[in-house]
C-alpha cells in the first residue's frame, strides 16, 4: 500500500492523527492551510492541486457542515482516482464525499470514537480506541491497515448506524461532563472545603462497574433502593435548572428499573 498521507483540517483530531500516522511510520506530506499544533507548521500548503498529487491518503477532519462543500473543491481541484479519502465526522456517512467518487477516488467515513481536547496531545491517544468504517471497499482495506499500525479497532458499520452510535458517544462523553459539572456546581454550594477530587474514586469505581457488569447491573443509590421521598427532598433542594436535570435523570432511571430495561432489550 502507498501510504503518503496529507490531512485537511488539523486541528485537535486532525493534529493528533497526523502525528500518530508518522510515528506509525506513514510519511506525512502535507497540512492544507493551518493547524492548530505548531510542530506541524513546516508541512502547510495553500496549495490543494499539489497536496493532492503528493498523497495516497487523504484525511479530510474538519467540521461535518464543511466536509460536502469541501469536497467538491478537491474533486475539482486535481486528479483524485485511485487515491483514499477518508472523513472523520461520527454522524456523516461516506456519501458526504461523493464528489470525490464520481472523479474516481474511493471514499470513506473513518472516525475515532474518541475525545481529542489538546491538539498537542500524546501520539498514542488512538491505542485501544474504535474505528466507525464505512464506505468503499478499497478505502476499507487501507483503513483495517491503518488501525492496526496504530494499535487501535475497526468496526465496520451501515449508514444508517453512524448517527444512533454518534448519539451513544455524546452520551458517554459529554453529557458525562455535565453531570460532573452539576455535580461541581452541588458541591460549591455546600460552601465547606470539598471539591470534585473526593468524588473522583466514586467516578472510577462506577466506570469499572459498569466496564464489568454493564450499566443495568451497575445502579445504585436512591433509585436502585426506589427511595422517592428521598429523591422528592433533593429536588426541593436545588435552584430550577438543576432540579430539573436532577428529575428527568432519576425518572429516565427508575423508568429502566421498574420496567425491567436494559442495553439489551431496550429498542
């Protein structure tokens, strides 16, 4: 496989991924425009007709609302067949860049399930994560490659697959960022000396819990104990827009538990 590799849109993920690829042993040719890590400066190009000619890959990362528009651009911009062009968007699907196909390019949605806050963040962020893949059969090929040389999984999915998991991944990470943000927020209004360290032994038990026995098996609480006057007092305690995040999260939960649902059932 050639595996010369340009990426567009270096920023957090498009930065780390350049250069876990080069310390994979992919050679890197460019960075189109800008990037947010500056060790990466000395590889940009304005120049998108002689990014094209010099790569084999092609990692467009940049914000899905831009990935049609901009493929249309490098379709139009210089010879595409035969190359790979990969998107890193977990919603879209490999028919954002059907442009590129139509000229002969094969084409895939290629995305980490993964966090990415630091552009400058350790190359070997992509150990052990998992791949969302979906698209041409050539683009696959070169993406199982990919993975293994970075040490991470490839989970080849359908269309209709990539935003319901993209949902499940904003569940576990960002929405889990709120929950730890409320969790701050309760805990500086107690106004003593606590701050969210103390919880943090909790966080790390409840994750292992749940990476053991899954999350039904993984409550506990007032709601696994269905202890409602006691979930009633802590509601009455908070300021409107917490007491309501607080409600729709215990009675999404005891929704669950009296009805018996779990991950496998609930569909």
């Amino acid at each position: 496989m050639n595996d010369r590799f340009s990426v567009i849109g270096a920023g957090n993920l498009g930065a780390t991924l350049a250069r876990s690829l080069t310390t994979a042993g992919f050679p890197l040719k460019f960075i189109y425009r800008k990037t947010k890590d500056p060790s990466l400066i000395a590889f940009i190009t304005d120049n998108l007709q002689v990014l094209l000619a010099a790569s084999d890959i092609v990692f467009i990362s940049v914000q899905e609302s831009r990935i049609a528009e901009l493929a249309n651009e490098i379709a139009a911009s210089g010879n595409v067949q035969n190359k790979i062009f990969f998107h890193s968007a977990n919603s879209g699907t490999s028919d954002l860049l059907e442009p590129i196909r139509r000229r002969g390019g094969w084409t895939a949605s290629f995305s980490p399930l993964q966090t990415f806050p630091d552009p400058s963040g350790p190359p070997n962020l992509f150990h052990g994560v998992y791949f969302l893949l979906e698209g041409d059969p050539m683009a696959k090929h070169t993406a199982t490659t990919i993975t293994k040389r970075l040490g991470a999984h490839c989970i080849v999915v359908e269309k209709h697959q990539k935003p319901l998991i993209h949902i499940a991944a904003i569940a576990v990470s960002n929405f889990f960022v709120a929950l730890t943000q409320f969790a701050e927020i309760q805990l500086r209004r107690s106004r003593g000396k606590v701050d969210l360290s103390m919880l943090m032994p909790l966080i790390r038990q409840t994750l292992a819990n749940i990476e053991r026995a899954g999350p039904s098996e993984s409550l506990s609480g007032p709601v696994q104990r269905r202890e409602g006057v006691l979930i009633k007092r802590h509601s009455q305690l908070l300021p409107e827009v917490d007491r309501v995040l607080y409600q729709v999260m215990s009675n999404y939960l005891l929704h669950l538990k009296e009805n018996c649902i779990d991950q496998k059932n609930h569909v």
